[in-house]
C-alpha cells in the first residue's frame, strides 16, 4: 500500500512530542474556580464581566458578521465608531482596524516596506512581525534584542530606498522594554520611519492606558495596538496619519482580502477602549498584583527576569523543566502556562506569569503559596 500525502505528520508529531515541543489543544489555562496567570486580560475585563453589558448591547445593535471585506460591502458603522475611539484616545489622525493583531502586523508591514527597503528588526520580535518584515521582500537586518548601536549602525551601514526599524513597546515574552525616545532618535538622523507595536502597553500603560510611547512622549510613524489582550475582545488596528491608513485601506492585503472585523466585536471593544482609557484603578491594580507577585516570588528564591509590568518571565531553560513546573502547578489550581521554542529562543523555555487586575491578593498569596510548594521540591 502507498503512504497517504500526509502520512510523514504522524512522525513528524512524533519527534515533538518526544522533544517535548508538542503543543495540544485545550489549553485554557485558568479553568474555573483556578487563578488566572496566564491571559492577556490586564485590565481583568473578562474576569470580572466587565465588558457583559456593552455586550449584550452591541449584540441587539450589530450583526456577528461582516458579510465581505471592508472595501466591498463589509464597512459597518460600528468600524467607523471604533476607529475614530482609538484615533481619539491616541491622539493620531485616523486608525484603521483589522481582525487581529496578526493580520494588523503582517498586512501593514508588508504594505508599507517593499523591495529595495531595510528593515531593522529586533530579535525578539513578536511572529507577526517577523513574518510582516519577510512577506515585504525589504532587506532585513536584525539587531540583538534592545541593542541600540547596532540599530544605528545597521540603518548607516545599508543603502537603502527606505529605511523602517521595527519594535515591541512592551515584549511579550519577556518584559522588557526599548528604549523608545533614543530608537527615535535613532530613526530621525537615519531617516528611518519607527513602527511599534503596543500590543502588551496598550490599556496598561502610560497616560489613560494610552501604551508606552505616550508615557515617554515619543510619536512612532505606525503604532500598533490590539483589542485582544488588555481590551479583552478581538481585533487589532494600526493608528497614525490618514496617509498611512488610506494606504493600508487600500494596500494590506490581510485587509482587503478578508471579511471585516464582525461590527458586534467591534462595538463591544470601543466601549472596552472607553473603559480602559479612564480606568485608572485598573491600571494600579495591575502594577499593584505584578509587585505582590514578584516580591512574593523573590521571597521563595523563584527569578523573575522582568522588573516591571504584567509580565514575569520565569526561566526554566528546559521544556521538560516548564512542562513539569506547569503540570504541579496547574494541579494546584494555577493557570499558567509553559512557553516553549519556537515562541521563544532554544534553552529559553519558561513559564510567563501574568499580572491582571481580577486577581485580589488573597488569590495571589494562594498562587505564591503554590509556587512555594513546587519549587520547594526543586530549588
Ligand atoms: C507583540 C504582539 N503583537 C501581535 C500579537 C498578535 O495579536 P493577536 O493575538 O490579536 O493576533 C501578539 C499576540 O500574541 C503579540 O504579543
């Protein structure tokens, strides 16, 4: 009998799986009753219900779907209102939304550096970056990660049509930040365009959750932020001149190829983005769960890696290490979860533990007492 077309997956799964690198599905992290340590819902907007009402709304108001692409017939008013919410709560001419973070990376980019174009790129960029920069056919350097004289030695040493240097404000997987003001610096003596994406910052820093470039009053040339994470719905949206979202109206083809963002989602994350602007109890609450996190965990010998914000990388080096840290703490009612290769280098594996602010500092003594008893066992 010949091998069926895909019959090499099944050992290709295999050699993951005995590497440790298989990832299954149902992976929910927080199952209920357990302590959410892993989402993306800073602000807790999910845990708490917040966003419940403004749904219920939007459901009566707004259909799931968009029925077409945006540019055909799928532009719903709930997109207009939602965009001109976030151009309003970044101070930036226009933003344009797409349907999620990924697309919103990898349609901008590849829309806006083409052939011919330099592309600086930190090394720990998030995928959709890196596959943005690829899909643009621009010539990419990538820098090591935060290193600020190899950007601009790499911006001076290539000619270049146009030159574009691409960063996370806050980097997902590790906390730590850019130095923002001197990367624009960098880009203006090198005639360079700054693209950040706020991704982890948006909602949880700055003024009024505005993200981290606000905070140090630096203006990126492309700003991008998504409503998945601290906003807790869907979507994603790149903020910045009209120009720059006419062109990618008109040029990212995540955008013109594909259904619009569904009006409902659209209408619950403006009223979301309402929320988060004014949400300063929020914001300290998440500053306040990430300082009893990292000081209850220091107190137990456990590194965290990152100094600040809502997350704290813990390096296992291993995947068996992360996977088995995760298991007994899972087993102990935690959701966290083990962050292996590819998301992050080989030898990196870890789990990120997240701040949000839904969890009350009895449930974070109740996680830190259950780091204590893992670790205990291994330190
Ligand atoms: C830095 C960064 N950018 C973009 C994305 C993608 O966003 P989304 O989940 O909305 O596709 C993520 C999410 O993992 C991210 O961490």
């Amino acid at each position: 009998m010949t091998a069926t077309p895909l019959a090499h997956l099944a050992h290709e799964l295999a050699i993951l799986e005995a590497r440790g690198l298989l990832r299954e599905r149902g992976a929910r992290g927080a199952g209920p009753g357990s302590i959410d340590l892993c989402s993306n819902d800073y602000l807790g907007y999910r845990a708490t219900g917040r966003l419940a009402a403004p749904a219920r709304r939007a459901a009566a108001e707004h259909p799931a779907g968009a029925g077409a692409s945006r540019l055909v017939s799928g532009d719903h008013d709930a997109h207009r209102h939602l965009e001109t919410v976030l151009a309003d709560w970044l101070a930036t001419e226009e933003s344009i939304v797409f349907t999620s973070g990924y697309a919103a990376n990898v349609g901008a980019i590849a829309a806006l550096a083409g052939e011919g174009d330099l592309i600086v790129s930190d090394a720990l960029n998030h995928a959709s970056l890196i596959d943005g920069c690829r899909l643009s056919r621009a010539r990419i350097a990538i820098v090591p990660h935060l290193a600020l004289e190899e950007t601009r030695r790499a911006l001076r040493g290539h000619p270049a049509r146009r030159r574009w240097v691409v960063t996370e404000s806050y980097f997902s997987m590790d906390g730590d930040a850019p130095d923002l003001r001197a990367l624009r610096a960098i880009c203006d003596e090198g005639e360079a365009a700054l693209i950040v994406d706020e991704a982890h910052a948006l909602g949880v820093m700055g003024p009024n959750g505005r993200g981290r470039a606000a905070e140090l009053g630096v203006r990126p040339d492309v700003l991008i932020g998504t409503l998945g994470k601290a906003l807790a719905a869907q979507g994603a949206f790149v903020a910045g001149s009209r120009d720059l979202c006419r062109w990618l109206w008109n040029r990212a083809r995540s955008m013109v190829f594909s259904t619009g963002l569904s009006p409902l989602l659209a209408s619950i994350a403006a009223a979301s983005a309402v929320e988060a602007r004014q949400d300063d109890a929020g914001r300290a609450r998440v500053a306040a769960t990430g300082t009893q996190l990292r000081v209850g965990l220091a107190q137990l010998g456990i590194a965290v890696t990152s100094a600040w914000g809502p997350i704290l990388p813990i390096l296992l080096g291993t995947e068996e290490r992360a996977l088995s840290w995760r298991r007994e703490l899972v087993a102990r009612g935690l959701g966290v979860q083990a962050i292996r290769p590819p998301t992050v280098p080989p030898g990196t594996a870890r789990l990120r533990v997240t701040a949000n602010a839904g969890l009350d500092s009895s449930r974070i003594e109740r996680a830190i007492e259950a780091f204590g008893a893992v670790a205990g066992a291994r330190l």
